[in-house]
C-alpha cells in the first residue's frame, strides 16, 4: 500500500495535479506538504530557482504554488519562467494569463508586459495598439521606464495612426 501510494504521488506531482489538488484540500490525504503561506511557498522557489541546489522544475510548481496563493511577486516570476522558457517550454499563452493576473494588482511589468503583448498580438492575444497603449499608459503612471519609452516613441514618431504630439511625449519621459 505504501508503495502504491508513493507511485501515486509520484505520477500526480510529475503532471502537476499535485498543485490542483492542494488547493482543493486533497494534499494530506496523499501526503504532499504544502507551506501554508504564500511567503514561504515563494521563498521555497527562489531557493530551487537561485540556490546552490538549483531546480528550476521544481521551482516553477513552488512559484505556481504561491501565485495561486495571490502572491504578485510570484505571479510575475512564472510569467517570465513560461515566456522565456526557464524549468519550462515556452508558453506565451500562459505567461500571458499570469502577466495580466500581476497587472490586475498593479505590477507595473506586467502591465509593460501586457502593451508589449498587444501590440505584437502575442500570447493568444489579437494585435490592439488601444490596449497596448492602455497597459503602457497603467504603466507608465507608476513609473516603468520602458512603458514610458515606448509611450513617448509613439508620440514621437506618429507610430500606429496616433497624430504626432511632441509634448505628450517629452512630458511622458520627465514626468
């Protein structure tokens, strides 16, 4: 029976069941220990992405954990691991939905994130100067320097049909 539960485990953590089914309250009752706070699921995650026991598999479920979890900082790290393909494939589709969970919270980068994918038309998402322009905007508010830049680019050049506004543009880089 042990060893049967163990395969069990073993076959839900490798397809990432295990995660489904700690949030769903099914973990102890296979075993699996998950940290309670989404703190330490997220410090668990840096130490597989950045420690000297580097597992970056195992990193992204411990980030997946804590951005289920709310957790931003999270949120914004599996984003970048499933766009760049880090203890991952590549999946802009998901990075995608991550991106705009951390932008409902105000994340700046993924709000510049969000204008980039946009106006790409990236990540499962149709080609929209208006929304990218709408996520620079957010972006910008708070600071973000690209989200700025690209704002300010736009304004500039006259890029995408917007009528060429020079003091928009300086304004958006010093404000």
């Amino acid at each position: 029976m042990i060893i049967m539960l163990l395969i069990v485990r073993g076959i839900l953590s490798i397809l990432g069941i295990s995660l489904l089914l700690a949030k769903l309250g099914f973990a102890n009752s296979l075993g699996i220990v998950y940290p309670d706070h989404e703190y330490q699921a997220y410090s668990q995650a840096k130490g597989y992405f950045y420690g000297s026991k580097k597992d970056l598999p195992r990193s992204l479920i411990w980030y997946k954990i804590s951005a289920l979890s709310g957790d931003v900082r999270a949120q914004t790290m599996l984003a970048m691991m499933y766009e760049q393909g880090i203890g991952t494939q590549v999946n802009l589709s998901e990075a995608r939905e991550w991106f705009y969970l951390a932008a409902l919270q105000q994340n700046s980068y993924a709000m510049n994130k969000l204008g980039y994918y946009y106006e790409l038309g990236i990540g499962g998402l149709p080609y929209s100067i208006e929304q990218s322009v709408f996520w620079w905007k957010k972006a910008a508010k708070q600071g973000h320097r690209d989200a700025k830049i690209a704002l300010s680019q736009i304004y500039l050049d006259g890029l995408y049909d917007i009528p060429i506004n020079t003091q928009l543009a300086i304004y958006g880089l010093t404000k």
